[in-house]
C-alpha cells in the first residue's frame, strides 16, 4: 500500500461502517476522530467535512502502530461511498474508444463519424442506491439483457460544495478517486417506436450496474490525476490497457461544465469516460461466471464476478 491512508466502508456486525485503511489494516474511522464533530459512521459523512477530516486522518496515518486495527484480508468491503447523490458518467470521452466506435460506425453505415472534439463534455446519469455495489460483490446480469458490456472509469469524488468554479480551480472541488465499472446493456442502447430513440435508463440503470470501489483514494495521495494507468481483465485476459491522459475532455473541464448547471455536493461521483477495449467492438459481452477485475493507478483493484439476475 502506498503511504497515506484510503477510506473505505466495511461490514462490522451485519452494518456498514467507515474504515480508514493505513498499510494493511483497517481502523475505524470514529476511532482516529474522537473528539472531531464530524459524522465519522460513514465516508460520505466524512467527505462531508473533508477540510477538517483530511489533515487529521493523514496525521494519523502516520503515526499509526503496525498492530493498530483489523487485517484488510479480513473484511468485507462494501461500495466506499454510501450513497453518493448523483452519479454523473461521462460518455464518448477516450480518443482511442471514439476510434473503436467510428471504426463501428463506418463498417455499420459506411461513414466514419467526425474525430474533432466537442465543445463541451457529455453526460448522463446512473442510479446510486440500486445499481453501486462494491469489490467482490457479485454483480447481478440482468435478465432481460444478453448484451453486457465492462467500461473501466476513474471516479472524481467531489469534496466541497461546488457551483460555477473554473476549470482552473476545478481540482480544488475534488477530495479523490476511485474506481467505476460503467455496466452497459448494449442491447437496449435504442427503442423503436418512439421519438427519442436512445434509451439511457434501459441501457445503464439496472441493479449493480456501477461497481465502485475498493476504496477511495485522496487527491493529495495521486500525483497526476491525468495520467493514471487505466486498465480492465476479463477471466484475466486484459481487455482495455489505457491512460487518463487520453480522455477528450479533462477531469477540469468535466467538473466545470458540471457546476455551470447545478451545485455539486461532497460525496458526488463523476465517472469519466472509458478508453478503448470495451466488448461491443468485437462483439464480446458478460456472461455468468465472469470476473472483471478492473485496475487504476493509485486506486487499487475492484474485482467483481457476474452472476445470474
């Protein structure tokens, strides 16, 4: 483990509870906080008042003995933030996954869509309570979809109440990152028969569709935000080996637009995009008993194996 500490949420007697992992082990958050008034029971509650929690959590990591807390070995590690108040995903956000998908475009219609960059990022937006689930939960298939696809994302974790803030302010809004499988039912990306045609919630809100985790990781703790590893297995054969530098649009320009059209709040999540190596180019989707093991710089490994819905 990398020096500093990392939040996560562990099941403790049947109920979940906010842990601050140092090295190897896990101490409860309330424990290095006492005395704090903040909501220590939870990250989100911690996320909350980030300022203030922040620099007593690194001071305690590291002053921490070898033998303080439980073995992370031991725990069963739930989603880190539950729940955030909204999941944006951003979407069409990789150079190279735009370059896959026009290469599907062109052998579908002929054409190749244009390659030049948009004037503003896009978004749409995922259910929290319902779809987040955390490493080694299974992720449940659902029935009604034989088109499952994996899209490995870095998750921006908002920290501060945020409205209107520029793009060169923008990383003073994030607390850290962790990790996001955008779970996709490919097969439902469209309805026919009605005018809007593309069909967001059929295709991206479903249960479990939003692995996240295995816990989340201070800003002050990644040295470049914009360029993190960024990869993906599948039954441990890798699939997307990419960079977040690639991204069309940075995690600055994504958390402006984002707070040009409402406030953001501590604890939000923003998934930013997924590189090239999803399974719909090659026609490859989830099936039971997959393992996705997903794999950012920094952030640790969120594995999780698909079961049946």
């Amino acid at each position: 483990m990398p020096s500093g500490y990392r939040l996560l949420s562990y099941a403790d007697g049947g109920k979940p509870k906010a842990g601050v992992l140092i090295g190897e082990r896990i101490v409860p958050a309330t424990k290095l906080l006492m005395g704090v008034d903040v909501d220590a029971t939870s990250v989100l509650g911690l996320l909350r008042a980030w300022d203030t929690v922040h620099p007593r959590l690194h001071d305690a990591a590291l002053k921490s003995k070898a033998d303080d807390g439980m073995p992370l070995t031991q725990a069963k590690l739930d989603a880190p933030i539950l729940y955030p108040g909204a999941l944006f995903c951003a979407g069409a956000n990789y150079w190279d996954h735009l370059e896959e998908m026009a290469e599907i475009a062109k052998r579908t219609t002929g054409k190749a869509p244009s390659m030049t960059k948009a004037a503003e990022p896009w978004f749409f937006m995922k259910t929290t309570a319902s779809s987040i689930i955390g490493t080694n939960t299974p992720a449940r298939l659902p029935s009604f979809s034989k088109q499952v696809d994996w899209e490995a994302e870095l998750g921006v974790v908002i920290g501060r109440t945020t409205r209107n803030i520029t793009e060169t302010r923008a990383f003073d809004a994030i607390a850290g990152y962790l990790i996001v499988n955008d779970l996709s039912a490919r097969d439902l990306m469209k309805r026919e028969g009605t005018p809007f045609i593309y069909d967001w919630v059929g295709q991206k809100c479903f249960e479990d569709a939003a692995p996240m985790g295995p816990w989340f990781t201070p800003a002050a703790y990644i040295a470049d935000p914009n360029d993190m590893p960024i990869k993906l297995w599948v039954n441990g054969v890798l699939k997307q080996n990419s960079n977040t530098g690639r991204m069309v649009h940075g995690i600055a320009e994504q958390v402006a637009y984002l707070s040009r059209h409402f406030t953001l709040n501590p604890g939000d999540v923003i998934a930013t995009g997924t590189p090239a190596g999803v399974g719909m180019p090659r026609g490859e989707f989830l099936k039971v008993g997959d393992e996705v093991r997903i794999e950012i710089g920094g952030c640790g490994q969120l594995t999780n194996t698909m079961v049946a819905g």
